[in-house]
C-alpha cells in the first residue's frame, strides 16, 4: 500500500485556539499501528483536553487531540499484543483529530458488527461508555428511577432511550423549552425546564413520586445542590461535567445529614478498575454490541479537517442536535 510522506493533524495551543498543520508520516514499530482515520468526532472532553483541564500536554504543537474514531489499518510494527492486520477496519481509542493515527495495538479494537458504518462506529465509546456506566451504577444500586441534568445533549438522547430498555424512569432537565417537546417526542418519561419559574417545586414533586435516588449531573456549580435537595434521604447525586465551571458549590450540609451523598462519575477511572480485574474487554465488547441499536449515535454534519475551525464554532452552537464529525481524508 503506497502510503504519503506526510499528513495533516489538528493541533491546540494554550490558550484553546485549534489548528490544522502538517506532520512527517511515522513508521510503525514495536506493538505499534498505523491507522487511517476515517471519522473522528468532536467531544466535550477533546476541548477540555486543549484547555488544559487533564494537565497540560507535553507539547502543544503534536498532533494530541481527540480521543476516539473509527478507521482502516495501513501499516503494522512487529511483536504487537493484539494481531492487527493491513485492511482491518477498527475503533480507534487515541489522538484522532488526524489523517492518520500512529498507537499501540492496544489502543485499538475491531469494528465486531461488520455492516457498521466507518460514520457510525466513530462515536464508539466515550458517550456509549458512560451511558452504559450509568446502566450499571442504576443496576448495582437497585434504582428504579433516576435524574439526568443535561437532557437534551447527545448523550442525553442516548440515555433516554436507553434506560427506557432498562425501565428506569429519567427525569430530564434542560434549558430550553423547544428542547422539552422535543424530547417528549423521542419518548422522554419526563422533560423539565430549569429556566421554568415552578422548577424546582416540579422536580421535587415527580422525584418523590418516582422514588430517584439516583442523579446524573452534567452541570455543577450551585445546581448540584438543587438536585440533592430534590431528592430523598440515601440518594446520591454523581458529578460527571462542567457545564457551570470546575466546583461544585454550596452543598447544603443538611442534606448530607440525611445521607444524600455528591460523587463522581468518570469513566476512564472505571476504566483502569476494568483492566485491574481483567473485565474491561467484556465491558468494551457489550458497548460496541448496542452501537447498532441502543448505543448508537446520531450524526448531524461532518467538517473536513481543514474546516475545523467551522467545525468547533458550530459544535459550540449545535452540539445537542447529534454528533458533528471530522472526516480527516
């Protein structure tokens, strides 16, 4: 396979700004794969990873954003831990934002539904993944119904449909009142405005008749404490976003004495627990087992990658409408 000298990669700097620019075409060598990206998508996380909220990176000039997409494999090193071939089609689990993605095997898994598009096996993990991860908290918890601060962003969708599978009522908060009829249309149990004058009298009115001991926030910052305050003795409030900035704020001391509990919730710490007890790979294949179906991401554009500028303006704009992806070549 002819492969170029060279390839474009999108690149950040400190102060959050984000670029394309052109790099020598690396070799693969030991457990490491060379990858053609076909699809990345854009992420919340990716911005954060820019602005420094994971750490800075070692150098903002490589090619070190976005964290997931799907792609074709091109070139393979020796001594790889998992046996990658030239052709194989493939979930990619590292820096995306690229023409080409040079990691190790280790970073990358098979796409297992063969008729799965390159479009929507991009989106592969880091909303299907945590969806799945609230799954699983709700399960291990025993709760019947739950609270979920940002309904109507992708994720949102996603959990709607999901937990309507698993028969868990959600409790969907959002801040716009088209956003209500909307997801009442795609089947939400119930849909609150937070902007809404009577808020959080109806929020404490449908968790007491659903019993949600469970919530899911997106937000921070003083709404934390709404949620908590909203709910019964024993339940918890987990903290998974930033919405409002990097602090929760102002938790009601009474409301921990009635043992209301504030958490977080972050995958790639469960993640690292996974592979501690040589579960993460059935945990991985059960998520890309329901992209077709429950886990699946709805696609609204697509930028090429000299476009990402656009492409980040308008994810800003419209990133609760679907998933907006780079298609890198």
């Amino acid at each position: 396979m002819s492969l170029p000298e060279t390839y474009k990669a999108i690149i950040g700097n400190e102060k959050g700004e984000i670029s394309v620019k052109g790099f020598p075409l690396p070799q693969p060598s030991k457990n490491q794969v060379l990858v053609k990206v076909e699809f990345a998508p854009l992420n919340p996380t990716d911005f954060m990873k820019i602005n420094g909220f994971y750490g800075k990176p070692a150098d903002y000039g490589t090619a070190l954003h976005g964290s997931e997409g799907s792609g074709v494999v091109v070139a393979v090193g020796n001594s790889l831990k998992y046996p990658f071939q030239v052709g194989d089609r493939v979930h990619i689990w590292a820096e995306s934002w690229g023409q080409y993605v040079l990691t190790e095997s280790d970073n990358l898994s098979h796409i297992l539904q063969r008729d799965l598009s390159f479009e929507d096996a991009a989106s592969h993990w880091i909303n299907p993944a945590t969806v799945y991860y609230m799954g699983v908290l709700a399960d291990r918890g025993g709760h019947k119904a739950a609270i979920h601060t940002a309904g109507s962003s992708a994720l949102g969708r996603m959990l709607i449909k999901y937990f309507k599978s698993k028969d868990i009522k959600l409790i969907n908060i959002v801040r716009k009142e088209e956003f209500v009829e909307e997801l009442e249309r795609e089947g939400a149990d119930y849909v609150l405005n937070s902007q809404a004058p009577d808020f959080e009298e109806r929020l404490k009115e449908i968790v007491e008749k659903e019993n949600a001991t469970l919530a899911f926030d997106a937000i921070g910052g003083d709404f934390t404490n709404k949620i908590l305050k909203a709910q019964p003795a024993e339940s918890e409030a987990l903290v998974y976003g930033t919405l409002a900035g990097f602090q929760v704020k102002n938790v009601d001391i009474q409301e921990l004495f009635k043992g209301k509990r504030v958490g977080s919730l972050f995958m790639p710490t469960y993640a690292e627990q996974l592979k501690k007890k040589g579960e993460f790979e059935k945990f991985r294949d059960d998520v890309h087992n329901l992209l077709p179906t429950l886990l699946g991401s709805s696609v609204q554009k697509v930028f090429k990658i000299d476009d990402i500028k656009e492409a980040a303006a308008y994810w800003k704009e419209n990133s609760s409408k679907g998933k907006i992806l780079i298609k890198p070549n």
